[in-house]
C-alpha cells in the first residue's frame, strides 16, 4: 500500500512531508517523491528506491514552500521507477493517490483523444490529467477533483495541489484509507496516523465519498454532491510504534485484519462488467500456451506451497489435466520432466526465494513456460517469469505470511476460471456462479474475523501445549497443514498437519488428553468421514477443536472448543477456515511471550538455500 502525505501551513513542506514519508516506511515502497508550491510555482522532487534517494536530491535542490503533497509507492501498476513515481502533474495540478483505478485504461484512452499526453505507466496519473481536463472546462478547483473522482471505479485515496490554488490543498477517498491531522494554522492529510503524530494528534477520519479542502486557517469537509457536511475529530493516545500498527499489537494481527481489503484489492479491475468472465490483462499470459498445456507444476515453499496445494485441487477440478505440486528445493534437483507444453507456476510472495527461482531456471532450461503469483512488483521471480498475477495484498510485514497466502489462493481461483474459459473447460453458467460466490468473499471474512475475541478466550487452554495435530480432507488438508505451520513457526509448539483419512495409519496412536486436535469440518461431501475422524479423536481422549459452517449440534458438544465461519461454495471454504486458524496460532503465541512478527531463527523472505 502506499504512503501519502500532505501539508498546508506555516513551515517548511517538504521537510514535514518527508519526516512523515519516514513514518510510513513499514508499509513497503520501491520509489517515492515531493511537490511543493512556492510563490505560485509548482516543484517536484521523484526518486526510485528508498527514501535516502529523495533526500539526497532534496539537499541538492530543497524544495521550499509551505504547501506540498508526498508519496512513497508500492509499484502495482507500472514498474519501480522515477516516471512511475508520484507526485503525477497535469498542467497545474499535482495529485498523489493510493488505491487501484480499475478503469484507467478507458480514461486514458478518452484523455490522449482529448490531447492529453502521459509520462508514466501509472493508473494514478490520469487523474491529474482528469482534474486539468475538468478545471479546463471552467470546474473550480473543488467541482475538478469532486467530478474527476466520480468517474473512477476502484480504490482510492488522494490529495491534489496546484498552483493556481496556493492556498488550497483537496483529499477525498473511496475504499482506500486517508486521515486528516488538525494543526495550529496549518493541517495534514496521511494515509496513516504515524506520518502526522508527531505534529498533532487531533485526528480526522475521511469516510468514502467524502472530501476535505484544507487550508492554513480551517478544514471544509463535503460529501460527493458538494455539500458540506460536519466532522468531529479523534484525539489519539497511541504511541508512535502502535500507530504504526494502526492500533493493532503486531504487524500480523493488522495483516489477519486486512485480508478483507487485500483480497477486494486482489480480486478489483480482473472480472469483467457481465461478472462471468475473468480479465487478467497486463498479466502477460499467452493464452495460446494456456490452450496447448498438457502438463502444470505449482511450485513454491512454506505457506505459498500450501497454497499451491489448493491449486493443484481447482485446476484439476476444472482443467481436467494433471497438476503437480512440489516443494521448490525438491524440484529442482529432481530433474524434472518438462516439455514447451509445460506451464510452471510458481507461487511466491517476496519474488525473491531462492529455490523458487531455481525451479523458473530449470523449467526455462528445459523449455517450459513460467507464470508467477507473486506480491512484489518486479520482483526477481516476477521479472523473469513469462506472465505474472500480482497478488495486491500491500506489504506483508510479519513473517507468518497470512494476507499473502489468502490472496494467492484468489489468483489460483481466478486463474482456474481464466484458463477453464480458454479450454473450455467451464462454461459462463460455472464462471458467473463462482465469481458470484468470490465478490462474496470480503463481506464473509469481516464475518469470520469477529471470532477473533472469542479465540483469544480458547487460545489459554492451550499455550501449554507441547504437539498439536491438525487434520482436513480434499482442500482443506492444505489448510491442515498451513494451520500447523503458523502455530509452530510463531509459538515454537511443535504442530503437524494429516490427512484426515490418514489418521489409521500412524497419527491415532498420538492421541491423548494432551494433545489438541484442530479438525477442519466445513459441511460438504466429505463431512461425514471427518465427523467420523471427530469421533476417533474423541473417544481417545483427544482435546478437539473444531472449524466448521456446519449448525449440527453435536458438533459443538464433542468439541472442547468449536468455531463458526460462514458458509461459501466449497472451492472457496479454504480461504475461511484458514482465518480461525491464523487467530489461533496468534493468540496462543502473544500468550506464550514469543516474538511474533518476528519469531526466531526465521527471515521474511529466505534468499538462500
Ligand atoms: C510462512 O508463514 C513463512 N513466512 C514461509 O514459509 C514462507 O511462506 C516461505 O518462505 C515462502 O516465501 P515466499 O512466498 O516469499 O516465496
């Protein structure tokens, strides 16, 4: 996601839009930059990389003025680079924006047909262009940016100056996030709270539709038809370091909390107006390769192999053609068959594993073709692949990958359907009814996720625990498996995840009072040979904790603890049942004391072998 900043007021711009810049870091960037006005002119300073690149060409040549916007990027479309970056001026407009303009490819269209031409790859900068066209027409600066935005479909968050308005500065939003810091003669606008703190902590908060025109002397809130309408403001008592978090405690509970954005984000700009196709433009797919393919490998570590996993059960299910899935380090020595029919995915959320990108080189060296589910824009994975899904989760901080994993489980869900529609292998009936049940998706996570405080309250009884076992059957004994390594990986308690089916064949014989067993119930065709599994834990005195849509009750009596998510279609349940579990792991290590987002001996990304 990222980072906006915007002042009006008495002192230096740029020095108080760069100290906030630095509070945003967290977030995740690849390129940054600042506008100022000063005496009616604009100036604007854009660098690639880190901050400390902006700054350096900021002591070259400061920016002055006491109005000014900033932005730290996190490349979504366009790669990482100084044209890319924002500020994006149009004639006497500067804009930075958050969010995804899902239909920026017509506006560009109808823009150069009015004459506008563009510098950047970006979605963003057509909304400078939007704003100029509109103030062109006779707009006031208010009625330009309040018009602009009502013709973008997406998320965004953005602040505009100009300079014929010095004594100006807009922001409005709509799906993505943007705060308003009250000041003594001047005011802020952020993304977040940490970037204005240390100024102010009278806080307002922008809901969707609404605007804000800030000046040095008071704030003007109105909605999108203009008028004007009261805010009160918060007074925030957080830390600096708690602010970062957006209140939460660790990076990883905020990302468990964003998935229902994250995965809005992932899904934005990729179904079609009908709602029964998927558009994955841009991705660099050739859909000739995808109609010839006799044979795909999903490719990936950890978390994302588990992901991969649930791939390899909706491609089967609608491709109808043979999927592997293999653990990164084991397929590249394994000397793989691969033929120029062979589509390897890989699945990766830094884009920088290093066993990951071994498994690219071996497919590219035997002929295959590489598509990459992958989180970080021009990544090494995402560059060198020959097509690439981004995953729009924004940066994932905590080392237990969780906002990350659900969304690559979306792109696999909306590669199925894009691929079954080129083979015809799923017709529109299919397509339009599954991607009915995929915009569903958001609303039922929010849902899921008001069980946080009640497995907080399970989570005691457990902390204790020296091996817990987690058992699904079909999709969800990835889900079995990835519940196990968010446990062990943050609270150091061993964990394993079966097979259900397999629990005859060796797991039984550990059953006792002592270890817990995290059963993944979700009522489909399988429900009653997991119930059956239940009652094996059960009747050996095993502590069962159940994740189920199910209403039977005697579920909930032979659980020691039972947790209800909503009901979705079946091949989208994983992405449900995996939130309970990502809670548990999370409250039962901040009870263990462990350092959650990040635990011991573990990297985010591991760049080596
Ligand atoms: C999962 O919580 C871990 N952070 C780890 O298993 C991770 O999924 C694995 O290292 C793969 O990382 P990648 O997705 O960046 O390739």
């Amino acid at each position: 996601m990222c980072g906006i900043v915007g002042y009006i007021g008495q002192q230096n711009a740029a020095d108080i839009i760069l100290n906030g810049l630095r509070k945003l870091e967290y977030r995740g960037y690849d390129s940054a930059g600042i506008s100022t006005c000063e005496n009616g002119q604009l100036h604007t300073a854009r660098a690639k990389g880190k901050l400390v690149n902006l700054e350096t060409q900021l002591k070259a040549t400061p920016l002055n003025g006491s109005l000014g916007i900033g932005h730290t990027r996190w490349a979504t479309h366009g790669k990482p680079s100084t044209d890319n970056a924002h500020p994006h001026r149009a004639g006497s407009f500067v804009v930075v924006h958050n969010g995804i303009i899902e239909n920026h490819l017509e506006l560009k269209q109808q823009l150069q047909e009015a004459g506008h031409t563009f510098k950047s790859e970006t979605d963003s900068e057509i909304i400078a262009h939007l704003i100029e066209e509109r103030h062109k027409q006779g707009a006031t600066f208010v009625d330009a940016v309040r018009e602009a935005t009502h013709i973008l479909a997406g998320a965004f968050a953005i602040v505009v100056i100009s300079d014929k308005y010095p004594d100006q500065m807009i922001a409005t939003k709509s799906g993505s996030p943007l705060v308003v810091g009250q000041g003594e003669h001047e005011n802020f606008v952020a993304s977040d709270i940490p970037a204005m703190l240390s100024h102010t902590r009278e806080m307002i908060f922008l809901h969707d539709g609404e605007m804000v025109v800030c000046t040095r002397t008071g704030l003007n809130f109105i909605d999108f038809a203009g008028n004007s309408i009261e805010k009160s403001s918060k007074t925030i008592t957080w830390s600096p370091l708690m602010a970062e978090k957006g209140g939460y405690r660790h990076f990883m509970l905020k990302e468990i909390h964003e998935q229902p954005r994250a995965i809005a984000d992932t899904i934005a700009g990729r179904i079609n107006k009908n709602k029964d196709s998927v558009v994955l433009a841009g991705s660099g797919i050739d859909p000739e390769g995808i109609k010839n393919v006799e044979r795909i490998y999903i490719i990936a570590c950890g978390t994302s192999w588990h992901a991969a996993l649930v791939g390899k059960c909706l491609l089967e299910k609608y491709i109808r053609i043979p999927v592997e899935v293999d653990i990164a380090s084991e397929f590249r020595y394994r000397n793989p068959l691969v033929t120029d029919k062979t589509l390897t995915i890989l699945i990766s959320q830094s884009g920088e594993t290093a066993d990951t990108l071994a498994a690219l080189r071996e497919t590219h060296d035997k002929g295959g073709k590489v598509l990459a589910i992958c989180n970080v824009v021009e990544s090494s994975i995402a560059r060198d692949s020959d097509g690439v899904i981004y995953t729009h989760a924004g940066p994932e901080i905590g080392v237990a990958s969780t906002k990350a994993f659900t969304t690559q489980l979306v792109a696999l869900f909306m590669f199925t359907l894009y691929a079954g529609e080129l083979r015809d292998s799923v017709d529109r009936q299919t397509r339009s009814d599954l991607i009915a049940e995929l915009l569903t998706l958001p609303r039922k996570l929010e849902e899921t996720l008001e069980l946080d405080p009640l497995i907080e309250d399970a989570a005691k009884a457990y902390i204790h625990a020296h091996d817990f076992l987690y058992i699904g059957r079909g999709n969800q004994f990835p889900i079995a498996l990835e519940g196990a390594l968010k446990l062990k990986e943050i609270s150091y308690i061993h964990a394993e995840g079966y097979p259900a089916g397999e629990m005859k064949h060796g797991p039984i014989a550990l059953i006792d009072e002592n270890m817990p067993v995290v059963c993944i119930a979700p009522y489909n065709h399988v429900f009653g040979k997991i119930v059956s599994n239940m009652e094996e834990v059960r009747t050996r005195g095993g502590q069962l904790i159940t994740i189920t849509d199910s209403i039977l009750p005697s579920l909930e009596d032979n659980s020691n603890a039972l947790f209800r998510v909503p009901t979705i279609h079946d091949d989208l349940m994983p992405l449900i049942t995996t939130i309970p579990l990502q809670l548990l792991a999370y409250h039962i290590a901040v009870f263990k004391g462990t350092d959650v987002d990040q635990p011991r001996n573990l990297a985010k990304s591991v760049t080596v072998e």
